[in-house]
C-alpha cells in the first residue's frame, strides 16, 4: 500500500513515539488523524506542522480512560465522528497506552480496569469497529504497538504487561479475523524513549544494559517499523516484530 492520498488513524499521535509516526507517515503522502486526549497544544502543533508539508490532518479527541466500562459505546461514538470527517480510514495505527508500576501484592482493581481499558480494550474495539469497515471496502491495514515484556512479563508491572500479552494475542486474532482484505500486524518495542518519571542515570543506564545493544533506541525506529508494515509489504499479516535491542534474548 502506497502512503500518498492515504487516510490514516494513530491513537495517542500528540506526542513522543506516536508523534514520530504520524510526521514519518505525514512525509510519505499520508493524511492523519490525530487522536489524542490531554495534550491539546500538542496535537495543534502537530496538525500544523503536518499541514506544512502539504497534507490533511485532523484533530480528534477522546479520553478512553475515564469511561469507566463504557468502552465500547465511547468508541462507536469517536468512530462514528470520524466517518463524518472523511470518507474512509486506511491505516489504523493502535499506538496510545498507559504505564505506571504496580508492583505485586499492591496491584489494585482500580489499576487493572485502567491499564486494560486504555491498553487492550481500547485497541481491540477500535480495531473491531474500523476493521469491519475496511474489511467490507476491501483494503486496510492495522498496526498495534504491543510491547517487548508482553513476552517477558516484569513483576513491577504485570497489569501492564498482561495488557500488552492480550494486545499481541488480539493482533494474531484480529489478522485471522479480518483476512484476506486486512493486514495486521504488531510491533514490541523495548527501551525506546525513558519512561515518564524515569529520571535517575543510573535507572536509564540499567535499562540500556538490559538490552544486547547496550542501548536506547529512538521513536524513528519505530515509526520506520510502522512504515515497513504499511508501505513495503502486502504479504505480511499476524505478525509480531520485537524492535527491542536483543532486550528478549537476555
């Protein structure tokens, strides 16, 4: 699938890793939906900055996380909004997730709803919702961003980490389901950008030696990673791709 005059949807697209994507994307031709919750002055700058290299974006906002169960009627909703905006959706790019520790024996309920609302929840019905959509025009694609200890589950973290594994399931799912017109694919990104929060050198610096690479990577390799899947292959779907350092093979 070529980018240029494409339609493209990334969740959380306002800032950091997501941002990257959306302006890696915005380069090659695409149009962007910018879905974002919080970061306002973000998504504005983005959107201007995408419509100065030549292309359409739109600004959508929707805060999946204070739904409180009501996930899937807040999706038809932003869903529904979309497809009022523009006429199709080509790519949909499931990138916006919470993290926060939680270390066992602490873990609350409360903690649980959230991670798995925002991280697996959201992802799956959004994909639902747009993936019958693409799969009745023919042509689509889908990219989650899972995470490299949704494999290699860490105990400070494990709701996340659970909420990453049921991501990377959903993504083999999802490609069955939605074949042959839709390709989906997942990414596992290791350390790429520090954590919010992680502010000691020593803690980056153990992060990095986690890695076989010695190493923090950069938001370009994933949103090149994003590109490969879209723009470079059409006969790749139920796939997972660890773009993580080596950090899976120590």
């Amino acid at each position: 699938m070529k980018l240029t005059g494409k339609i493209v949807l990334i969740t959380g697209a306002a800032r950091r890793i997501g941002r990257e994507i959306a302006l890696t994307l915005a380069r090659r031709g695409a149009q962007i939906i910018i879905h974002y919750n919080r970061s306002y002055k973000e998504a504005a700058s983005l959107e201007r900055e995408i419509r100065q290299l030549g292309t359409n974006a739109w600004m959508m906002a929707e805060d999946f996380s204070a739904q409180k169960g009501r996930i899937v009627p807040a999706i038809e909703r932003f869903v529904k909004r979309i497809y009022q905006r523009v006429p199709r959706i080509d790519v949909l790019v499931n990138n916006a997730a919470i993290y926060y520790p939680t270390p066992f024996g602490k873990i609350r309920e409360k903690d649980w709803d959230e991670l798995m609302d925002v991280n697996l929840k959201t992802p799956f019905f959004l994909a639902q919702a747009i993936g019958s959509k693409m799969f009745k025009q023919k042509s689509g694609k889908i990219v989650n961003l899972a995470d490299w200890t949704g494999l290699r589950p860490s105990p400070d973290y494990l709701p996340y980490c659970i909420s990453k594994a049921g991501l990377i399931a959903a993504t083999y799912g999802l490609a069955k389901s939605l074949a042959p017109y839709v390709q989906v694919a997942g990414i596992a990104p290791g350390p790429i950008l520090p954590a919010q929060g992680m502010g000691k050198r020593q803690t980056k610096q153990a992060a990095a030696r986690r890695t076989l690479l010695q190493r923090f990577g950069s938001s370009s390799d994933i949103a090149q990673t994003v590109r490969y899947f879209i723009e470079d292959t059409d006969f790749v779907t139920g796939a997972l791709l660890p773009v993580e350092g080596g950090a899976l093979w120590i």
